[in-house]
C-alpha cells in the first residue's frame, strides 16, 4: 500500500489528537475531508477520528457547513 502522507490536507495528520482534528477539519472542503476518512480508515482507524470526520462529511454534503 503506498504512503500519501505527503498528500494530506493537514501537517502532521498522523500525529494531531482528535480534539486537534476536530478543530481543523471546520474549514475544508467535503473531498479533503473524504481523503482524511479514507486515509483514517486504511491507516490508524482511530474510532473517534472517524466519527468526527464522518460526521463533519455528514454537515458538508447535507448543507451544513458549520457546526
């Protein structure tokens, strides 16, 4: 499996707390934040981390982009 680190929206993904991601996630666009997911998912699957990011894709695509 190739490595995208590099390829992120965030700097230093792997090493940001949920709280962090969470935070960051507010201002990206539905497809950076998709990416985030399937990298989450392939990667460290961190439940918490999945969740804010699937519910933060959730508010995107169901038009509310602020929570």
């Amino acid at each position: 499996m190739t490595d995208h680190r590099g390829d992120l929206p965030l700097a230093g993904y792997d090493r940001l707390p949920v709280l962090a991601v969470r935070e960051r996630i507010r201002s990206l666009p539905a497809e950076d934040v998709r990416r985030l997911l399937a990298y989450e998912e392939n990667h460290a699957d961190r439940l918490a981390v999945v969740t804010a990011l699937q519910a933060r894709l959730d508010q995107l695509t169901l038009g509310s982009p602020r929570e």
